[in-house]
C-alpha cells in the first residue's frame, strides 16, 4: 500500500502507540501508592506480582514509543544509526516486557482464560520481536518490512 492512505495509517498507529504509552505512564504512580486511573483487579495483579508486572507496565511502553517509528522508511534512509539504535532498544523492550508479562500471566485478574491470552500475547511477542530481530540481521527484507 503506498500513497496517502498508507501514511495517513502508519500516522494513526504511531499515534496510538505514542498515547498508549503515555498513559501506561500512570503506573509510575505505584512507586509512590499512588494508583491514578488503575483498575482494582489491576491493582490486586501488582501486589500478587510487584516485580514482574511492574517490569512489563514500566519497559512496555518504551516499546511502544520505538517501535511504530521502526516503519517510517525516511528514518531508514537518512538517519540508519539512530533506525539500528531504537531496533535494539524496541527489541530489548518486547523481550523484558514479555518476559514480565508472561510470567504476570498467572496472576491475570480476568481469571484463567484472560491469563492464557496474556500469555499467548507475550510469548508471540517475544518470539516475533527476536524473529524480526534476527531478520534485521541478516538483512533479509521479507520479514522485516524494511
């Protein structure tokens, strides 16, 4: 897809991304007993599991800051430093953040079938993120979209 219907989408997926983000940045507040706009079920999964929920609700929007702007080919063009750089940092963030998701998938508060999902969710992220990773590598276009 080219023309101004594929930007004008890749424009609406780096801006939700970017609002994702700065909203998870809430869970911030925690670290000071604060829960500004944080589900209850939310609340009780960060006390089951403090350290691995807060790794993933901490590193995962980092992610979503990096990665849309991963699909922005003037970046790929003209800065391939910095495009190497947020690929590092996006791929570093998926695995840490799925790594704490899948292991906060147990505690899910929409009960089993909402923690099989999580975890499905975190394993296809990582696992796609190190797949994508390694295609940057080698080079190989078809599967990273670059």
């Amino acid at each position: 897809m080219t023309g101004w219907l594929a930007r004008l989408g890749l424009a609406i997926m780096a801006a939700s991304a970017v609002g994702v983000a700065i909203f998870s940045f809430r869970f911030f507040a925690v670290l000071f007993n604060a829960w500004p706009v944080i589900d209850i079920g939310i609340r009780g999964v960060i006390n089951a599991t403090p350290i691995t929920a807060l790794t993933h609700m901490f590193i995962a929007p980092i992610a979503l800051l990096v990665g849309p702007f991963q699909f922005f080919s003037s970046l790929r063009a003209r800065r391939p430093k910095v495009h190497r750089l947020c690929g590092r940092i996006y791929v570093a963030a998926c695995v840490i953040s799925g790594l704490g998701a899948l292991a906060t998938s147990f505690y899910a508060s929409g009960g089993p079938v909402a923690g099989f999902g999580f975890g499905l969710l975190a394993v296809c992220w990582i696992a796609t993120s190190i797949g994508a990773w390694r295609a940057a590598v080698r080079r190989d276009s078809r599967f990273t979209g670059c």
